[in-house]
C-alpha cells in the first residue's frame, strides 16, 4: 500500500460526491480546521459549515460543505459523512443568496417561535452564506 | 347479429384504449423505478458508513444517550410507508397487512430484544401512527388507530428535505419520553420483481436491528467484509481520537442514523412502489392484449355467422321463388 496518498470518501444521504485517492485535505471542524495528511492517527470528528479543500493529482478542488462528521481510519482512509457538499464551481450564487435572503426573511418573521424552528433558520443561513462565500471565492480566481 | 358485431367492436376499441393508457404508466413507472433505484442505492453507502462508525463508537466506550435508552414500552409509534396512489398492484395492501398483523399482537412487537433476553412490554400498549403516504393513513384512519400526523406531499422520489421534518420529529418525541419504541414499516426493494413488506425498529438505536438493515441491503461477499473489517477494527480503536469528545461526536451522528433510517425506508418505498406499478401495469398491458385477441376471434365469428345466415337466408328465399 502506498502511505503517501489518502483513500478519500466525501458521501452525502443522498450520494456519494467524491471519491479518489488525494494527497491533502483541510476540513473545517467544530474545534477549528484541520488539514489531513496521509499516515494521519485515526480520528473522529464533526464537521461545521465551510470550505473544503482537496489536493489530489490533478490539482485543488474546492468544496462547499454544511454540517456532518469525519471518520479516519488507521489505514489511511479518510471518510466524511456531509449532510450537504458542492463543488464549488457548480453553486449557483444568485440562487444560494437568495435562498439566504429567505431564510433571513424567515428569521425575522420567526423572531417570536419557538426556538426549534429558529436553530434550524439559522443552519440554512449559515449553509447558504457558506455557500455563496465558497463560490464567490472561486468565482474570482477563474 | 349486426348489433352484435357492432358491440363487440366497440368493446375491442376500449380495451384498446385501456391498453394504450396502462402501457404508457408501465413506461413511465419504469422510468421513475430507475430512478428511485439509483437514489436507493446511493443512499446505502452513508447509511453503511454512518453504522460503521457507530460500531467502532460504541467500542470506545460505554454511552448513555436518550436516543440509545431502552424503555419497556407503553406507548408505540408507527411509521406506515405507503404510496399516494393506487393502481400499483398488491404493493399498499401488503404492507398494510403485514402492519395490520403485527398490530393485533403489540405486545410481541413491544418487545425489546437485549442481546438473549427480552424486556417485556408494559400492559395496554397504546399505538400512534404517523402516515408516510396517503394510503397508509387512509388504514390508519378506518381502523381506528390514532393518527398523529400525515405526510402526503412527499414527492416520487424523495429527497431528504422532505423526510427531515418527519426525522426530527420523530427523535423529539422520542427524547420527550413521549414514545418507548418507534417502528417503520415500509416495503424493501429487493429486486424489481420481489419487494418485501418490513417492519423495523427504528428508535431505540438498537445494535441488533441495525445489523439486520444493514445486513439486509443486498451486498454481496458482505460476510467476508465485515469479517477482515470487524479485524481491521479491533486494531486499531484504542487508538482513535474524538474531537472535541465522544458524547458531540454521538450527539451528531444519532440522529443522523434514525434520519437515514427513515430516509432509506421511504427511498425503499418509493423504489419499490414503482416497480410494483410497473409489473401491474405489465400485466394490464398483457391482459388487455388477449382480451383483444380474444374480442377479435369472436368478432370474427359473429360477423361469419351473420354472413352465412344471410346467404342462407338469400339462398332460402331463391328457393322458395322456384
């Protein structure tokens, strides 16, 4: 087995996004960023909204993730459970703003709800506003 | 024997119509299995890590979670997946069925199974149903079981937005104390002519019926992989690091699982649902095909004899001239 390279799985409940052999990657988490390298001690860890980035043959890749966990395994596997992924050069920015604007909207109107309902408001407009500074981001650099 | 022909031709050309219309479902329903497959089958793959996961969590250590707390049962939730529509064959009436069954027994249902020993269930189990689907709530509603909630604007392929609100809550209840056991019932895609009626234990997270789910996901060579994993674990847990700690780590994961579990039951469902149709559809298309062969046999008969009773009737009247 190569101990260079990382067996990298990024899966959301609906699909599996990405899946290769990569040399790095840093992964936004709860307790700050991190950046994998092969030979990494396994580790578990939850995943906050941001950006992802990979380093694989063909250069980098940046991904826009909202919440989820990571798993790496003792054998160089790196696995990460998102709840959502993109690649960034596939968000629509027009469409995620205003998605944010909603969920902002939302926000105000549910000002007096129940918290429930609120928590949820704000992991949209984290999700979004992620997403529209991940794009933008990108966007620029092309 | 002229009205006669002209009924049966009329006949024919209705069921020809029938045919049209169900040929054209039997495509369209064939179009969204394909899809409703693929979404099944992607899905497995977080369901099968997620678990994976667990598994090497709750070696680590001991957890005490109120998603994981077994409670003996007085109150039951079940969650019924059916289809919005009907003319899908026998799929709504054998989950219904199979639901309806266990639901006379509840205490056999009630019971939790901890490794050999069964926690027996309280006495009057009261039953809740929440319906994924407007067939499954119709039953619960003409048998008097108490709806809680419907879920009918779920699309044909489900996404997960749609089973969120279900998922969480589900888990709310369940952490409210609210409901001991939650149970999902819904129709597992084995292949597009066998679909089973399943009932599965959602909440508690129980390691058991967890294993049987994923066990069940049709892999191949699946022994032998969770063999050398099951190796490849014991190796190397001691060693693994939790950021920030076990306890978030679980909070995170828990409820993923049982929104998974759901997710994948009404992705099964769905699947499932539609090839059902399919087939039915299939069928309809076969039958109305004889149908009209038959239908053409006898009109050809009838507009025979009508020919062969006029000329006899001709040959009659010359006859008679002479």
């Amino acid at each position: 087995m190569n101990t260079n390279i990382l067996k990298f799985k990024i899966a959301t409940p609906e699909k599996v996004v990405y899946e290769n052999e990569i040399f790095q990657v840093s992964i936004p988490t709860m307790s700050g960023e991190i950046t994998v390298l092969p030979n990494h001690i396994p580790l578990v860890s939850v995943l906050k909204a941001g950006e992802l980035k990979i380093v694989d043959k063909e250069g980098e890749h940046p991904f826009a993730v909202s919440g989820g966990f990571l798993e790496i395994k003792g054998n160089n596997e790196l696995i990460i459970l998102a709840d959502n992924v993109e690649r960034a050069d596939t968000i629509d920015i027009d469409r995620a703003e205003q998605a944010r604007v909603r969920a902002e909207e939302e926000m105000t109107k549910a000002k007096t709800g129940e918290d429930v309902n609120f928590a949820r408001l704000q992991a949209v407009i984290d999700r979004e506003m992620n997403r529209v500074r991940v794009a933008k981001k990108y966007k620029n650099v092309k | 024997m002229a009205v006669n022909t002209k009924a049966i031709k009329r006949r024919i050309k209705s069921v020809g119509n029938t045919k049209k219309i169900t040929k054209a479902m039997e495509m369209v329903a064939a179009a969204k299995m394909r899809k409703a497959t693929e979404a099944a089958v992607n899905t497995r793959t977080y369901a099968k890590m997620a678990w994976d996961l667990l598994v090497n969590l709750s070696k680590v250590q001991e957890v005490n979670l109120p998603l994981l707390e077994i409670r003996p049962v007085k109150k039951l939730l079940v969650v019924l997946v059916t289809s919005n529509r009907g003319l899908c064959g026998s799929f709504n009436a054998n989950i219904i069925r199979k639901t309806a069954e266990q639901l006379k027994d509840p205490k056999n249902i009630s019971q939790h199974m901890v490794g050999k020993d069964n926690i027996e269930a309280g006495e009057n189990i009261e039953i809740d149903v929440v319906g994924i689907g407007k067939k499954g709530a119709d039953f619960a509603k003409k048998n008097g079981y108490n709806l809680i909630a419907s879920y009918s604007d779920i699309s044909d392929t489900p996404n997960l937005n749609d089973i969120l609100p279900i998922a969480k809550m589900i888990v709310g209840e369940y952490e409210a104390k609210k409901y001991d056991k939650v149970v999902v019932a819904y129709t597992d895609y084995k292949s597009a002519i066998v679909q089973t009626a399943k009932l599965r234990q959602v909440l508690p997270i129980s390691e058991l019926d967890l294993e049987k789910m994923m066990n069940n996901l049709g892999t191949d060579n699946e022994d032998l992989k969770t063999d050398e994993q099951k190796q490849n674990q014991t190796l190397i847990t001691d060693t693994y690091i939790f950021e920030p700690n076990t306890t978030d780590v679980l909070k995170t994961i828990l409820p993923r699982l049982v929104e998974t579990q759901i997710f994948q039951a009404a992705l099964e469902s769905s699947a499932s649902e539609h090839s059902a149709r399919m087939m039915a559809m299939r069928n309809a298309s076969d039958s109305a095909e004889d149908m009209i062969d038959e239908l053409n046999l006898t009109y050809n008969k009838a507009r025979q004899a009508g020919i062969t009773q006029e000329i006899a009737e001709i040959a009659g009247g010359a006859a008679a001239l002479e």
